[in-house]
C-alpha cells in the first residue's frame, strides 16, 4: 500500500471506530455483562496457589487474562480483570491487545510476569493476532484496518514489531524491502500479518499481493522480508524451528478470488482452512487431523501438539489441540477460553 493509501484507510478506521462504538456502546456493555455472567457460571474459578506446582498456561477466558495448570488445562483457572482482545506470553513478557471501546481505541500493553505494566503504546485498528520472540524481547501485533475477517474480500491489516528492551518500534511491516521469488518487489496492495518469531531478529509472516498469499522470511536488522511458499496464513514456528503450522487455504491460492486484486487479492465468503505443517527443509505439507476449518494463530504447546481456537455456533470459544504429524483426532483441551500460549 502506498503511505497515501494508507493514511486514507487509518483515518477511515478511526472514524468508524468512534462512530461505531458510540453507538455500539450501551449493547457492548449489557452483552459483556451477559459474557461475564455466563462465564462465571461455567469456569470453576481458583487462586494459583490452588493449580499446584508446575508449568502453567495463559488464556482468554471471556476476554480476561487467564491462567490454567499445562497438567489439567480442563480444571480450575485464575481470571484476573486485564481485558484483552488477543495475548501472549514467553519468557516472562506477556502482551496484551487491549479492545477498542467508546472512549479509547487499541492499546498494545506489555505486562512483566507478574502483570506489572511495562509498556504501552496506543494503535488504531481491531486486534488480530499478537506474538513475543522465545526470549521475551521482541512482541509483534496484527490489526485489522479494513475489514474484520481474512475470509472477506477487501481487507487490510497493519502488523508491527516492538523491541522491548530498546523501546525501537517498526509500525509497519510495509517499511521493510520485499524480495519475491528472488527479485525485488513493490506494490502497493502488499498487506502482512501472523508474525511467528524464530529468535529477535528473524521471523515469519503471512503476505497477500496480485491475488496470492505468501510464507515470508523476515530480517529485523535488514528491514527485508522474501517470500518462501505460497497458500500459507498465520504461521507458527515449532520449538525446534523446522517447522511452520499454518492455515492452508481449501482449494489452494489458485482458486482465490482473482477480481479482488485490487484490494490486496483476498478471498471471496464462504474459504475454509486446513490446520497444516510444513516442513521448512522440503517445503513438505502434512495435513493435521482437524478437519473443521480453523480461522486462528495456531501455538506449539511442545514439538509434538499444536493448540487452537474453534467457536461454537453460539460464539463460545474452545482451545483445541491435535498432533502435528498428521496422526490421532482433535481433543477438546480447555473449554471456553482462546488466546492459548505455550506451558511456562
């Protein structure tokens, strides 16, 4: 995207935003009074005392920073009061996308392991995805500036990246040179999102261009990024860096939806996605036994599992997880909860 175009569509997202979610606001309030309510009724609530020893895991429980023991994700949790739309958490740094409201829009807010603020920094689009490197260091968020959905024609993210330690913060991905299959390459319906760092310098993406949607290879200090494989959205990196879960588009990227090129060549309603591994040496996919479509970030609770969010018709979220080799069947890991991340 052009930065003209760009400006046009963040100032177009703001003004949405406020005008939206005043007259959203009384509803907002009366439905997450009903979430909280019904959440409170169905979670068995504890103190983290109560969990025992052992690695723990953060998730959203009804947009609440939550904690469950790894040893009995389906058991007791502590729902703290931090709202969020999206986390993570590695290394004792956890990122927290705080959601957009009638007063105040999107926040990205850095908390310690003990939920002390360290940082925040206000944004202008919806949270989509948000990750931090192995070492705690760097953190990288998603927005949404048009559109809602990656299934919607016409969408446009914004995906940046915070060194934690130096303060540095690249807003955008599109600052950084692009090199497509081996050639320098520009344009201005270029979008990024889904980073999944190896360590704090390299990462991973997801790009969409000319109708067609790439794995990326990204350099921090290079400000580059080059394209990898196509038909791969919201990679994951596993623990040993040899592999990428990702969404694999049902159909593959030729039978995207070419007239919306225009707008960054996004597909049409109604694509689904294959919860998929792709090995990085061969370029190898093996296709996970989830066979429902998963719209998420999927995470690596260890070499062998990766976990996920699904929704139930009545908009209730669930952590699954399933191999990543392609054998057994999706196990329902922790219900009504989202925003897994791995043991620490």
């Amino acid at each position: 995207m052009t930065a003209l175009s760009k400006r046009g569509r963040i100032a177009i997202a703001v003004a949405g935003a406020v005008v939206l979610a005043a007259v959203a606001v009384g509803y907002t309030q009366i439905a997450a009074q009903r979430d909280r309510n019904r959440a409170e009724s169905q979670v068995e609530l504890a103190n983290e005392e109560d969990m025992g020893p052992g690695p723990k895991m953060q998730i959203l429980t009804n947009g609440r920073l939550s904690m469950v023991s790894s040893g009995h994700p389906d058991g007791p949790r502590t729902v703290t009061s931090q709202a969020c739309d999206r986390a993570y958490a590695a290394a004792g740094t956890v990122v927290c996308l705080r959601p957009v409201d009638a007063l105040t829009g999107t926040h990205l807010v850095v908390f310690d392991a003990q939920l002390h603020e360290r940082q925040s920094i206000a944004l202008t689009g919806f949270p989509n995805r948000t990750r931090v490197s192995p070492s705690g260091r760097m953190v990288a968020w998603t927005l949404f500036i048009d559109g809602h959905s990656y299934a919607s024609g016409g969408f446009s993210t914004s995906t940046g990246i915070l060194d934690t330690r130096t303060g540095t913060l690249i807003r955008s991905l599109e600052e950084f040179a692009v090199v497509k299959d081996g050639q320098p390459y520009r344009a201005a319906d270029a979008n990024f999102w889904g980073v999944t760092f190896a360590d704090d310098n390299r990462f991973y993406a997801s790009m969409s261009t000319g109708g067609r949607r790439y794995l990326v290879e990204g350099d921090i200090a290079a400000r580059r990024l080059r394209t990898l494989a196509e038909d791969v959205e919201c990679p994951s990196l596993s623990p040993d860096g040899t592999r990428i879960a990702f969404k694999h588009t049902n159909g593959g990227a030729g039978q995207q939806d070419h007239s919306q090129a225009a707008h960054g060549g996004h597909d049409g309603p109604g694509i689904t996605w294959r919860l998929s591994t792709l090995d990085l040496a061969t370029l190898r996919i093996t296709h996970l036994a989830e066979a429902r479509s998963v719209d998420d970030q999927a995470v690596w609770l260890d070499g062998a599992t990766v976990a996920y969010s699904l929704q139930r018709p009545d908009g209730t979220n669930d952590v699954w997880a399933v191999p990543a080799d392609g054998t057994g069947s999706p196990r329902l890991l922790i219900p009504e909860a989202n925003s897994p991340a791995p043991p620490q």
